[in-house]
C-alpha cells in the first residue's frame, strides 16, 4: 500500500542432514506417483517427510520454541527503536 512501512521476519530452523530430507523428499514423490495410496511404503515415505519437516522431539520443539521466541523479542525490540 503506498505510504505504509511493512516490516516482514522470516526463520529456519534445520532438522536433519540435508541428504535425509532430500532422500525423504524423493522417496514421497516416487510413492505418490507409483504407489497406492493405502500402500505401507507409501505411508512410510508420508511419515519420514513429516518427521523431515517436523521432528517429534519434543527437545527439538522446546528448542525452536526458546529460538523462535529470543528471534521475536529482539525484532520486537529492533522495530520498537523505528518508531
């Protein structure tokens, strides 16, 4: 909008070796085109991109938790300091 100050914030927090995530992401996209939806491995490749993307850990989530909240202190901070 002309006129307006838009201030945007954007975080990554990693999970596992890129190599993982990649096999993850390959072994979904073969099951969705050439398995059954019902099939075990195609299940099974759902299940490794859920965990590829978001750990069950609960230490992982409690540690992008505390991340994820020092992040927006401190631009909450930097753009209190704009104003």
């Amino acid at each position: 909008m002309k006129g307006s100050n838009y201030l945007y914030l954007g975080a990554e927090f990693g999970t596992y070796s890129v190599i993982r995530v990649l096999g993850a992401l390959r072994r979904e996209n073969q099951a969705y085109f050439y398995a059954r939806n019902n099939a075990a491995v195609y299940k099974a490749a759902q299940a490794e991109l859920l965990e590829c993307f978001c750990p069950a850990s609960s230490s992982w989530r409690e540690s992008v938790l505390e991340q994820g909240m020092t992040i927006i202190k401190q631009a909450h901070k930097a753009a209190s300091g704009l104003a």
